[in-house]
C-alpha cells in the first residue's frame, strides 16, 4: 500500500430509490446489520490502517447535518453547499486535503462481505502491487460482460483506486467519476478492474437493501441488545430500542421502530412506528 495513500467515503448523496426512508435518514446512514453502512465503510478503511482526519474524509450534503453529526472527529469533513457535487465533484471538493496523494474512493452505500477475509485485508488486493499510475477499480464479473456500465466484464463493487495526477485538475462542479475518470482511463488503456471475491450490494434500492440486512442476518435473526421482542421473529434485523411484538419475516426493523401485536409483516421495511417500505423481489 503506498504509504501516503489517504481515502475518501462518499456520503453525500440523496438516496432517491430508497425514499422514503431517505426522507429521515440519509442513505449513509441507513442500517445494515445493525451497524450504519458509513460505519462499514470506516471500518474497512481502518482494517487497511486508514484512520483519523489525516488519512481518511467523508463528504456529506443531503441532511449533512446527520452525517457530521455521526462522523464526529474521526474523519475530515467536507460538507458540499447546495446540491450534491457528485462522485467526482466530491473528491475535487477535496483536492486542497488530498493534496497530492493517491487516493482511495469508497461509496458509503456498498456492502461488502468475504467470508475469507474481514473487512479491510478483503479489498487490499485492489492495493496490491498498484503502480501509482493506473486507475483501478473492485469489480466483480457481470452477467452480461457486454452490458452498458461494464468495465472489463465486470460490475463496479464500490471501491476505486485513482492517482493524484487524475485528481488535480478535476472541477468543483457536478460530475461524477465514470465519466470524468473511469472512461477516459480506460480509453487510454490505464484502468484495471481487480476481482472481489464476496458478496457485494451497493444498497440502492429497498430490495437490495433487504438482501444486504439479511446476508449479515447469515440467515438467522439479528437483535440488538436493547431491542425488544415477544412476538414472531424469523430471518430479520432489528434495531436498538425497537420493539416487535408482532410477527416478521425477512423484514428489518430499523431502531426505535415498533411492530404492534397482530401486525404481521414480510419483505419489508419499518422505521418508526408508521413507516413501512415494501421490498419486491427483482430480476
């Protein structure tokens, strides 16, 4: 790993496909396994050695306020005015703290998981032997090699790798990464796509999301310790202060929800007591 790598977490962005849930919480900040996505993503940057103001930022706008809030001192902090700068917008946004270092760029909506390796040592391959020069994205094969949004047969995974030089001069304004980055770098023959050997979902969308909440389940059910249930409760989340005294399956419940006796729920999403999000399967 270069030893002046720094990282950037984007979490800025709206989180529309998985309104309304977004409409309270910023998708940064939504749950996954009882644990807010932004929180993985920090975690997998500390597994790697990037942690603290110095080496790792966080972008944020939409409902910013949250995201500063939740993040505190353990990162830098760019809080984009107005509309959301977008992926490459965001990371020019922080040229003055990047500051001629490589950098590495993760989504805060990605989920990832290898059962082979924990968080940080699962991605370091995309560091591996890197040459400073190259842009290099995780990715993991795609159905459909030929298929729009494809880089060398593969679906972006959340995490990408860019020299300062392909930072410097981006602009402050909207744009976002593919783009500005990623399709130039691969015209030029300088992109690289490195495997992800997991389980991947970036969460966008309430079925998605469900997935992700039910891989780190492992099946099972997952309760947070201050949460509350005597009713039914089979292959779900719940979150801390929730209470369930109904019956759910493949549902989580976000913390401090309730689900009252004689409401039964599945495939779905609760936040508080009156807000619950369908999650139709997709394919």
């Amino acid at each position: 790993m270069p030893a002046d790598l720094c990282a950037v977490v984007l979490a800025a962005g709206e989180g529309t496909r998985l309104r309304p849930l977004t409409e309270r919480v910023p998708k940064a900040l939504c749950p996954v396994g009882n644990v807010p996505l932004l929180d993985r993503a920090l975690a997998r940057l500390a597994g790697l050695g990037l942690t603290g103001p110095d080496r790792v930022a966080v972008n944020a706008c939409y409902l910013g306020e949250q995201v500063v809030a939740h993040v505190g001192d353990r990162a830098h902090l760019s809080v984009e005015p107005g509309d959301p700068l977008g992926t490459a917008g965001g990371v020019a946004n922080l040229r003055d703290w990047i500051d001629g270092r490589p950098v590495l760029v993760g989504n805060a909506d990605a989920y990832l998981a290898d059962p082979a390796a924990p968080p940080g040592p699962d991605v370091a391959a995309l560091l591996d032997g890197w040459d400073g020069h190259t842009v290099r994205l995780l990715g993991q094969p795609a159905a459909d090699p030929a298929a729009p949004g494809t880089f060398a047969g593969h679906c972006f995974t959340g995490f990408s790798l860019l020299p300062w030089r392909l930072v410097r001069d981006l602009p402050v304004v909207f744009s976002d990464l593919v783009r500005a980055v990623w399709r130039p770098a691969e015209a030029a023959g300088a992109l690289a796509v490195v495997a992800y050997p997991g389980t991947f979902f970036d969460t966008g969308t309430p079925a998605d999301y469900l997935a992700a909440n039910l891989h780190a389940a492992a099946g099972g059910v997952l309760v947070e310790e201050t949460a509350t249930v005597t009713g039914r409760c089979v292959e779900s989340v719940v979150g801390a202060g929730a209470r369930v005294d109904g019956d759910v399956s493949r549902t989580v419940v976000w913390p401090g929800a309730t689900v009252r006796a004689g409401e039964r729920l599945r495939n779905v999403i609760r936040a508080g007591s009156d807000l619950t999000v369908p999650c139709p399967a997709q394919g």
